[in-house]
C-alpha cells in the first residue's frame, strides 16, 4: 500500500516538472475593433463613470447592441471589453 503511493506521488511529481518544461502558449491577439463598436464602448464607459460619480454604482452594465440594417453587431466586442476585470 505504501509503495503504491510512492509511485502515484513520484508520478505526479514527475507530470508535474513535465508540464512546467514547456513553456504557455501564445496569449491570443486582440481581434481589431470597429470604429463604430470602440465608440459604442466609448459611451458605455462615460455612462458608467456618469452613474459612478452620481452613486448610482452597479455590479452589472445593461447595454444594448444596435440592431438597426447595415450596423455593427457590436455584443461581442463589448462582452470582450467588459468581461475583464468588472
């Protein structure tokens, strides 16, 4: 029984010192944003800090992408922005 856990230990200590050989990959680039998404983003962040300074300070951000023909579907760039650190 003991040896048993002797080699399941040296086992891992051994998996262990393998996966720290190799080195993290690549952290992935950061996709470009539109000028229209970055502006939107632009609002968003003025109307956090508005309600911020008013008190009005939330845990959550309610944004709303534009739907309208022929604009950017900007949901996905602002759930990148805002998923960090908030």
């Amino acid at each position: 029984m003991v040896a048993a856990w002797a080699v399941l230990c040296v086992a891992a200590i051994a998996a262990t010192a393998a996966l720290n050989a190799f080195p993290a990959p690549d952290p992935q680039p950061e996709k470009p944003v539109s000028a229209e998404c970055a502006e939107y983003i632009a609002d968003i962040e003025t109307q956090l800090a508005k309600a911020k300074v008013e008190g009005n300070d939330d845990d959550g951000v309610l944004a709303f992408t534009r739907t309208r023909v022929g604009a950017n579907d900007c949901s996905d760039e602002i759930l990148d922005h805002f998923s960090g650190d908030r």
